[in-house]
C-alpha cells in the first residue's frame, strides 16, 4: 500500500461546524454549534461538567454521530463519501482522559499499530516515526515496557506520541491532564506546549487555564451544548461579556 | 499474647524534621525450613495436629488399597483372561495383561492394519505441534498457533479419512476407533468450535439486527438441549439441510453437533471476555483509524481472549469428554472400545471391567489434566509477556 496523503485544499479552515445539534434520546447535547478553526489555530474549549465539550470534540472525530448540521474538516463533508472520510479521519488524532493505551501491547507496539495498519508503513519505517516521536515526548527509553508499567505522565506521554505517529494535522485532547497527579500535569502540558510550537492544529479541551493564557489562539466557553463566548485568551481572561463565563471562571480557582 | 501490665508507648514529639534519611535494609529472615513449614502448616496446635493425622491416616488407607489393588496384586503378562482368574486363593488384582493385550484396539479401533502408518503419522504430528505449542521463545508464533491448533487438526482429519487425488485410500470412518477417534475429534471439534464461537461472540454483539438475532439462535439453541440431543439432531437433522446427494458422513455429522455445542458455550464465555473491553479501547483504535475487523483482530480479541483463557480451557476439556456420548450415534471412541474389550469372553475374569475403568481413567485424567496445565501455562505466559 502506498502513502497517500490528501493535499490540504485552499480553503484554510481546519474544522468548519455549522448548526450542529445533536441528541441522546430527548436530552440535547449540543444545540447549533457554529465553529471555523483555522488550519494551525490552538484552541482551548472550557466550560462546566456536561456542557457537552467532550461531545463536541468527539463529533469531529467522528466518535459520536450527530443529527443535525454540517461538518466539514479540511473541506471534506465529514457525512459525506465514506473514503474521503476515512482518509480526513486519519488526520485527527486524539489523546484521551484516561490514555486509552492497548495495555496488551509495548509502548513501541502501541506507537507502530497505526501506522503499520492503516497509512501502511513497513515496520521498519513505522520504528523509525516511533522513535522520532518518542523521543520527542522524551519517553524513548521506555520503549519496550507495557503501558501497566508506566506512571499515568509517561502512559499520557505514550498517548501523545501514539497520535502523533499518524502524523495527524489536527490533534484532539480530552481533558489530557484531569486523570493525573499534579506533578504529572506540569510535564504533559509542558509537552502539549512544545507541539503547538510546530504548525499542527490543536483543539484542547481542558481547565488548565494557565496553559489557555500561554497557547491558545482562542479560547471558547460552552455551557448547556451551546457555544457561549469565544474570545482570544488575553482579552478573555480580563472581560467576560457573558454573566455565565463570567461565574464560571470566578469558581475556577485559579 | 503478650503478658505484663500495658504500658504506653513514649510519646512522639508533635513537630518532627528528618535530619538524616533511613538507610535501606534488607528484608527480615523468614524460616524456610521443611520442617518449620510443616509445622507452621500442617501442625501448627493440637486440633489441627489431629486432624491433619486423621486425614493423612484416611489419605494413606486409600493409597495403600489403590496400590495393592494396581500394582501389588496386579497381573502383568498373560494371553488370556485364565491369567486373570484367581486360583488357589490368591487375591487378584488389576489385569493388566487385558490392556497389554489389547492396546492396539483402544488406539485405532479398527482401522486397517496395514493403513495404521497414517494414524501415527498424525500422532507424531500431534506430538510436534504440541511441543512447538509449550516451547517459550518460539519463532513466527502467531502463525504457528493457527496452524497448529486449526490447520492441524482439519488436515489430519482429511489425512485419516483418506484423499483418493493423492493416492490415500478412504478409510470409512466406521473402521475408526478408539483413542484415535477420541482425539480426532476432540481436536477438530476445538479447532471449528473456537473460530465459531468467536464469530459468534461477535455477531451477539453486532449492529446488524439479522447477524445478531442469528447468532442468538445459534447460540441459545444447543445451549437449551443436551448435547446427547444435539448429535441425535445432526445426526438425523443435518442431512436434511443439505442438499439431496450430499449425505454427510456419520464422523462428520457427529463433528458438526459438537462442534456447535462447544461454540455455543464458548461464544458466551468469549462475549464475557468483550465486555469486560472498556469503551476507550474502541474508542482509541477508531482514532487511529482502524476499522471493524482489525479493531477485533488487533485490539480486542486479544484482551477479551486473555481473560477468557481460564473459561475456554474448561470448555474444551469438557469437550474432549464429551466425546464418549458418541457411542450414542454409533461410533467407536475410546470409551467404546474399552466397553467392548471388557465383554470379550476370550477375557473373561472378575476384575477385567474394573481393570479396564481404571485404565480409562487414567487416560482421560492424563489428557484433561494435560491441558488444564497447558491453560494455566497460556494464563502464565500472557500475563508475563503483558508487563503484569
Ligand atoms: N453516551 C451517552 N449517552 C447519554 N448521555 C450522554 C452520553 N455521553 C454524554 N452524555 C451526556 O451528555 C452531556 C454532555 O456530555 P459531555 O461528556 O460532552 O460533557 P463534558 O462537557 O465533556 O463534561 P465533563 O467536563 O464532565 O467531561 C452530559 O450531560 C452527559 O450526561
Ligand atoms: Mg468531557
């Protein structure tokens, strides 16, 4: 199998959302989100427990299905042809609360599966990405360990550079750092803060807000499925015009 | 107990700061002594004393009987059952000399002599894909694995039964008998029954309503009958579903009942084993981009089969003792053969049946308990090789 990448079209826009409402059963979830992400943006996503952040983010994964609106990721109707979908899925990568490594399989396994299997690298090349990438969330010397050996830092670390092995354009995080010890979040934000060096899209759900005010370009306020207040960092942190952002960053402690 | 007045213990100071830290030590000595584990163990007060004597005494009885009977009193050479026969008031015991006799019969049944190269060209085969199984570091395993415990057996069947292209008389299979047959189709039947029940698990748990209500039915069907009804069924049932012409072989019929039966109760166990797979192991693979089949293959087979192994084992000795129901349907198992060897007049003594019961039972123990041990090697293994 050859290594087929689909050139990113002209249109600039990484993730487009329009009108995106979904439901489970009765209860919706989202209600008519509207959302462009630029092609290399960093965005942060807050908001309080159940607003339907993770929901969201799952929706352009396609991870969850939605009901209604369009999604277009790269220019590609994501309910459109399945193949062109398949292809735009493998440039989301998505790093998971809870790490969601295959415990069954070695750090370098976990990295190599994607590759070797779905953009159809040899095991050799596939090694080769690995390593790089290993080593650049400084794990390398972990390589041949199971994820059961491993603190929760270095299993998130191994989740980064797994996702980061598919050589994604986009990248998703889920609350990367809420199932960790304090020590453990300084050194995967620290992580999350080197990659948005590079020119990868970033979508992050996540309360570290110290991390928003650094990185992002834009930080969005859901509450109640709706997006409620997006705003750049340095001004949203000073004026909240929306009373609901405005308590809710007051009960954040930090 | 300690005896004595009770006295506090200094108090600590409220604020403390550690100016040095401990240094490591070794772990402290435990007795590993013989000696001290009997006594911790099997002695350790006067009342479990007793009763550790009185079961040791009961143990050391039956042991002593067992022995006499199997070996003390045992006949070992001998052409008939006249060897057997006590005479002059001589105890008797375990006629071994009736299965000396005999064995050929209990290993092949009655498959042609001149034909029987092929049985132990399967048991060789057998022998080594066995070894190539409990060998730790072997080459190319996942592969290896499939062709042994699939390809194997389904070839040594076609082997046994006979290929005219290639030159291999047809042995019809109501010539087979005996050990052979017992593990012939032990062994097939473990072969088709785990990839069945695996498609099974799956289709329980698909999306597809008609692939899911089917596998229910495949799968509550024999489990809601007696396995001796189940090869009744197949047995009668089977050629009916075929086509006029294709009348199967009563082996195969057999085959297929049991097969079914298996994989019914290992899709159950094996669809345990998937839902104990959390959601984010899915969820993961399809961020990775895998789609259905290699998410299962890749990803959750493995982990949903690991916890299985335990159930699955259990499953397939079951399976391998099942086996002597099929005296019901007509063929000559192990079991079968030694029922027949006993009522020979040729070997006519008081202790024939016994001798023969017990020589079954040593042979079943030995394969059951065979694989049981396997299984926990297999438990062993994977548990060591995932880090835990
Ligand atoms: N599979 C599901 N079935 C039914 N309801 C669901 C399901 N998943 C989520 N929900 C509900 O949808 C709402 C939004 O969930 P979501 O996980 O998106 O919230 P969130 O903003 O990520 O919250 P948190 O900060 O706690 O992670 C919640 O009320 C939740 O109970
Ligand atoms: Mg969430």
């Amino acid at each position: 199998m050859a290594v087929t990448k689909t050139p990113i079209p002209a249109n600039s826009f990484a993730v487009q959302v329009r009108e995106l409402s979904k439901w489970f059963g009765n209860f919706q979830v989202l209600n008519r989100i509207d959302l462009d992400i630029s092609v290399g943006e960093k965005v942060v996503i807050c908001g309080p427990s159940g607003s339907g952040k993770s929901t969201l983010i799952r929706c352009i994964n396609q991870l969850e299905p939605f009901e209604s609106g369009r999604l277009h990721v790269h220019g590609v109707e994501m309910s459109g042809a399945r193949k062109d979908v398949q292809m735009v899925k493998q440039q989301i990568g998505m790093v998971f609360q809870h790490f969601n490594l295959f415990p069954h399989l070695s750090v370098m396994e976990n990295c190599v599966l994607g590759p070797m299997t779905v953009r159809g690298l040899s095991r050799r090349q596939a090694e080769d990405v690995a390593d790089h990438y290993l080593a650049r969330v400084r794990i390398s010397e972990q390589a041949s360990k199971f994820p059961g050996q491993l603190s929760g830092g270095q299993q998130q670390r191994v989740a980064i550079a797994r996702a980061l092995c598919m050589e994604p354009k986009i990248l998703l995080f889920d609350e990367p750092t809420s199932a960790l010890d304090p020590e453990m979040v300084k050194e995967i934000l620290d992580t999350m803060t080197d990659l948005a060096r590079d020119g990868i899209t970033m979508i992050c759900v996540t309360h570290e807000m110290g991390f928003a005010r650094q990185v992002a370009d834009r930080v969005i306020f859901m509450d109640k499925g709706q997006i409620v207040e997006v705003n750049r960092p340095d001004v949203f942190f000073k004026i909240q015009s929306n009373e609901r952002t405005r308590q809710f960053l007051a009960n954040l402690v930090r | 107990m300690s005896s004595g007045t009770y006295r506090p213990e200094p108090l600590l100071p409220l604020t403390y700061c550690q100016s040095e830290p401990h240094p490591p030590a070794p772990p402290p000595l435990v007795d590993r002594g013989c000696f001290n584990w009997l006594r911790r163990n099997l002695f350790p007060n006067w009342r479990q004393s007793l009763l550790s004597i009185l079961i040791f005494s009961l143990l050391a009885g039956t042991a002593w009987h067992l022995a006499r009977f199997l070996l003390v009193d045992a006949v070992w050479w001998g052409d008939t059952g006249e060897a057997c026969r006590p005479s002059d008031g001589r105890p008797v015991g375990a006629c071994w000399a009736f299965i000396a006799d005999r064995y050929k019969y209990f290993i092949y049944g009655s498959y042609p002599l001149d034909q029987r190269w092929r049985v132990n060209t399967f048991f060789i085969a057998g022998g080594l894909g066995l070894a190539y199984l409990l060998w730790p570091r072997a080459p190319f395993r996942r592969l290896g694995l499939t062709l042994v415990i699939v390809a194997l057996p389904l070839t040594g069947f076609i082997f046994l039964s006979g290929w005219d292209a290639v030159g291999l008389p047809d042995v019809p299979t109501n010539l087979w008998g005996g050990l052979m047959v017992t593990i012939v189709v032990a062994a097939v039947g473990i072969a088709t029954a785990l990839p069945v029940g695996i498609l099974l698990a799956l289709g329980r748990r698909s999306h597809l309503v008609i692939v899911r209500w089917l596998s229910i039915g495949l799968i509550e069907l024999p489990r809601g009958v007696p396995l001796v009804t189940v090869l009744f069924m197949a047995n009668t049932m089977l050629p009916l579903f075929l086509p006029t012409g294709l009348n199967p072989d009563k082996l195969v019929r057999a085959l297929v009942g049991i097969t079914f039966f298996a994989a019914a109760y290992l899709a159950e166990i094996i669809r345990g084993g998937l839902q104990a797979i959390p959601r984010g192991q899915y969820e993961a693979a399809s961020a990775l981009g895998l789609g259905y089949w290699k998410t299962m293959v890749l990803i959750i087979l493995p982990q949903a089969l690991k916890v299985a192994v335990p159930n699955i084992v259990s499953i397939n000795i079951g399976l391998f003792k099942d086996t002597s129901l099929l005296l019901i349907v007509g063929i000559f198992d192990f079991l079968s053969t030694i029922e027949t060897a006993r009522i020979d007049p040729r070997w006519a003594a008081p202790t024939i049946s016994t001798t023969g019961y017990a020589f079954a039972a040593v042979v079943y123990f030995s394969f059951c308990f065979g694989m049981s041990r396997y299984g926990a090697l297999i438990e062993r293994r994977l548990s060591r090789d995932h880090g835990r």
